[in-house]
C-alpha cells in the first residue's frame, strides 16, 4: 500500500507523561491493611484515578502538556469523528408548545472516536510509529489524559480526553485496525498549530497488518526484548504444527463516572462542563480463531490462570499472565481436514508483589507502568510488571 506522506497532516496525538499525575491519584483501603496493620501499621496503595477540572495543579499540569506542541506526533488514520454537543432542550410546560429551552450541562464535554490501521514498517525516525506506540500506551495504562489537534474541520478539540472504549482486531481474511472511542473535558486546547514537519523526510511506503505479522502465543515470554525478533521463528514453528492464525480481538472498555457544573445558559463556555471525573471499571476482553491440523482443545481445559500473548504488529504487544477463558469451540473443517478452534476470553489483573504494598500500579497486561513515561521511541516496549 503506498500512501502519499501528506496524509501524516491530517491528526496529531500527546498524552500526559507527568508522575505527579498519576502518583496523587491513590487512597488507603482499610480492610486490605487489616493483617500488616496488625504487624507494622504498614498502608497499601490502591489506584483511585480522578481528575477535578477546578484542580489549578492538576489542570495547570494538563495544560502544559496540550499547549506544547512538541509533545504532538503526527499519524495516518481512516477517519475522526467528534459527536455533536446539544446544548438545549426544549421544555413543555402546561401549553400545547415548547415554553422555554433548558440548558443541558452533562452535554458539555467532548466525545468521538478514531479508527485508524496497524501499518508497518515500524522503525524508529518515523512519525507514524510513534503516533501509533502512544496509541498502545493508551490502550494498556488506566485513565491517561491525551489530547488531538486536527488540521481538519473540526479543529483544535477540547480536552483532556480519555479512552472509553479500544477494539483491534485482526479480521479474517482482513487488516489489523484499531478503533479509541473517547470523552473527556472541552476547555483545554491544544496550539493552533502545529510543529512545521518536514514530511518528505518520513518513509513514504506502507502497508497494513495482515495476520503474519501477527503472534498468538500460549505463554508470555517476559525476558524477550523484542517480540518482533521471534516472529520468524514463531511463524515457522506455526507452519510446521500446520497452525494457522484466522482472526484475534482485544477490546477493553472503560467506564467513568462524571460530576457536571451549573448551566446558566450564557456562561457556558466559561466553564468546562465536567467539573470531576474518575475511572470507575475497566474491563478487558478478547477472542482468536486458528486452524491446526491436530486438535489442541487441551491446551484451553478450563480454569483461571492461562497465559496468552496477543501481538497485533507494530508496538500493538499484549501479555496477559492472568486470563480466564469464557469460552471454548472447536470443530472439524472436512474440506481442509483441520480442526478450527474459536476461544474467548477475560483479562484479570496481574498478581502484584503483596510487599511492594503499591497496588495502584496493578494492570491487566504484564507491562511495566515505567513505560508509560518512557520517550517516544519505535520500539517495543516489553518490560513486565
């Protein structure tokens, strides 16, 4: 696929990198201290994300990030949507007709998602691969605040943003794409433009992700460096085993509770319309479809605790070490005589250092949180927790 660099123009992404962040937002809960308080009056942390819009620290800090445009990296996608804001409601009172018009603060806020392809080559010095490593880093770490800034209509959205839903999938017989459904705030703009790129210097050819890019491993490999290094030795052995990947899916949804302000109808875009929002579930999911030719159902019996490795291409790398499987189908294909397994599954969390006594850093994939303040390189990035 050859796509013309001018596209890399079309959207820009940052994330919020700063510690401070991310360390303020834990409390103490007291029935998970019942039996080290008993010993030594030691506390544990467990991660309570949230954001206060009126926070002049916390706001302050945001607006540093969005208003930098250093932080911004530009990347190729198939499409943007920001969902329209309905400001009022007509009200019917004791007529026939609509009296007066209410205004609707909790429609205050900025809402959309973004579609966009794994492409590869991913190599460092190119724009494209660090725009989709921060869409990854989205994807794995909780509640991280980002911003876009589009050279299209509509321009310079508000924020900061925050992931409500990331699906990608690898689609029989298809391409690797990737889906953020977002929300978030709508006062924060990032600058209105953007750092002046010298786009010819960026590779020029493309292709997207088919499924021998992709790994789907029963095991999760923490020494390795680089899970790409193994693709060519994993395929080969996939080849010889006569299995073959048809389709995977990851899909992780978030939910947020939100606290609006007042609506006066005349100051409303003084304000930023959520005034406080935290992180309430989170919950990961996934499924892979493979033909074999020998039955492997006895690597899915039931029970918790499985290890799996989904690698999209790309930065797109996903470990889990504590997966409980939903479902499990296999059946015979007559006309190729090999056996098509179907499995589905549930991401936990992973199990946590009892002695670090710092669960707020728990996550259901087997990355170290580090890598989320990591630079913006075209690597992989597999430290575990």
């Amino acid at each position: 696929m050859i796509i013309n660099p001018s596209s890399l123009k079309k959207v820009a992404i940052a994330i919020h990198k700063d510690p401070y962040f991310y360390t303020q937002n834990f409390s103490y809960i007291p029935f998970l201290n019942v039996f080290k308080n008993l010993i030594n009056k030691d506390l544990v942390k467990v991660y309570t994300p949230s954001l206060d819009f009126f926070d002049q620290a916390q706001k302050g800090s945001l607006k540093q990030t969005a208003h930098d445009n250093t932080n911004y990296y530009l990347g190729m996608i198939n499409s943007v949507t920001i969902n329209k804001i309905d400001l009022f409601q007509p009200v019917n009172t004791f007529t026939y007709s609509d009296f007066i018009a209410l205004a609707r603060s909790d429609k205050i806020k900025t809402t959309g998602s973004l579609t966009t392809n794994v492409l590869v080559p991913y190599v460092e010095n190119d724009q494209n691969s660090y725009f989709q490593q921060l869409l990854w880093r989205l994807a794995v770490y909780q509640f991280v605040p980002f911003f876009l800034n589009v050279d299209v209509n509509p321009k310079n959205l508000g924020g900061p943003l925050f992931v409500e839903k990331f699906d990608i999938n690898l689609s029989e017989g298809g391409d690797v794409a990737l889906t953020i459904e977002f929300e978030g705030g709508s006062q924060i703009l990032p600058p209105s433009e953007l750092p002046n790129y010298d786009i010819n210097s960026y590779r020029q050819t493309y292709r997207t992700a088919k499924n021998y890019d992709c790994i789907l491993s029963l095991n999760v490999a923490q020494n390795s460096s680089d899970i790409s290094t193994s693709t060519q030795s994993l395929q080969s052995y996939f080849v010889a085993e006569g299995i073959n990947i048809l389709s995977m899916n990851l899909s992780i949804s978030n939910s947020f509770t939100q606290v609006y302000t007042a609506n006066d109808g005349v100051n409303k875009f003084l304000s930023d319309g959520i005034k406080f929002l935290s992180y309430k579930k989170r919950k990961v999911t996934g499924s892979f479809k493979f033909i074999s030719s020998e039955n492997l159902s006895i690597y899915f019996s039931a029970g918790n605790h499985k290890q799996f490795i989904l690698y999209f291409g790309g930065p797109f790398y996903f470990p889990m070490s504590n997966v409980t499987l939903q479902s499990f189908d296999v059946k015979v294909d007559a006309s190729s005589a090999s056996f098509v397994h179907v499995v589905e599954f549930i991401a936990l969390l992973q199990a946590s250092d009892p002695d670090s006594k710092e669960y707020y850093n728990q996550n259901e994939f087997d990355i170290n949180r580090a890598g989320l303040y990591a630079p913006v390189e075209a690597t992989i990035y597999t430290e575990p927790q």
